[in-house]
C-alpha cells in the first residue's frame, strides 16, 4: 500500500478536518453530529470522502492517517488516553 499524499496536496475540507479530529477522540457519527449542527447522515457523507482522501480502510486508520499527514496531532487528542491525568 502506498503512503498517503502530503497534507497540503489531500483534498479535505476544514470540516472534513473537523470532523476526523473529533473521530480521532472518539466520538460516534451521532454525537459528531450533534456537537457540529449537522445529520448523522452529512457525518457518514464526510467520512466516506475522509476514507477515500487518505485511502484508508477503516476509521481508525484514517485516524492514523491523519497523523502521518499532520491533519490530526497531539493536541487535538482531548486528553482521554489511558494514563492521561493520573
């Protein structure tokens, strides 16, 4: 499998963005929706095109997709990892 494009060429939208950032920590299609003002449907709609952008198979490697890329980092992680906070 070849390595995804450089962040600048991956043709994401900010919401797109948006939206696989608030994957990255978790968050179901539904209570995306609910936190952005939009359908579960629009949420489902934005993450087939995030799979397809960053070729990946499933949710958690367009997660790590993400962070390859750089669209995902560190800081976007709502401090919800194990050992976080002890």
């Amino acid at each position: 499998m070849t390595a995804p494009a450089p962040a600048t060429c991956i043709d994401l939208t900010e919401r797109e963005k948006t939206v696989l950032r608030l994957v990255a920590n978790g968050h179901p299609n539904k209570a995306i929706g609910v936190r952005l003002g939009l359908s579960e449907h629009t949420i489902k709609h934005h993450i087939t095109h995030i799979l397809a952008s960053l070729q990946a198979r499933d949710r958690a490697h367009a997660v790590a997709r993400g962070f390859a890329v750089g669209i995902v980092t560190a800081a976007d992680i709502e401090g919800k990892l194990i050992g976080v906070g002890r």
